[in-house]
C-alpha cells in the first residue's frame, strides 16, 4: 500500500515546503557569498523534491480548489 496524503493537507505540505525553502535560500544568501548559479541550482533541486512526490502520487494536491474540474 502506497502513502498518500489527502488533498488539503498536501497543499498545506507544499506551502510550507515552499515557505520554508525560500526562507532558507534568502537566509543562506544573505550570510554567506552564494553565486547565482548555486542559487538557481539549490532552487531547481526544491522544486524537483516537489514535483517527484507529486509524480510518485506521495502528494496529491488539489492547488486549494483553484484548479477543480467541474462535474456534469
């Protein structure tokens, strides 16, 4: 059996997950002498966890309710 999350608490994952991974990459920035480059690879790396979990179906999100289709 695969673990999963439910819709609502993987938006909320991501959210955090981008919220803290922003904080974490301008904090980082700010204090030590990060080229851009290393930047935009620290920041594709993020972004790539994400996009993995969603593939793997880990998160299922459901970009709160923005992008629902609608039934007929």
């Amino acid at each position: 059996m695969k673990f999963q999350l439910n819709p609502l608490a993987s938006d909320i994952l991501i959210s955090i997950y981008a919220v803290v991974t922003l904080f974490f990459r301008f904090k980082l920035e700010n204090n030590t002498e990060v080229s851009y480059l290393n930047s935009i690879v620290m920041g594709v790396s993020f972004v790539v966890i994400i996009w993995v979990l969603i593939k793997l179906k880990v998160l299922n999100p459901n970009w709160f309710g923005l992008l629902n289709k609608k039934n007929k």
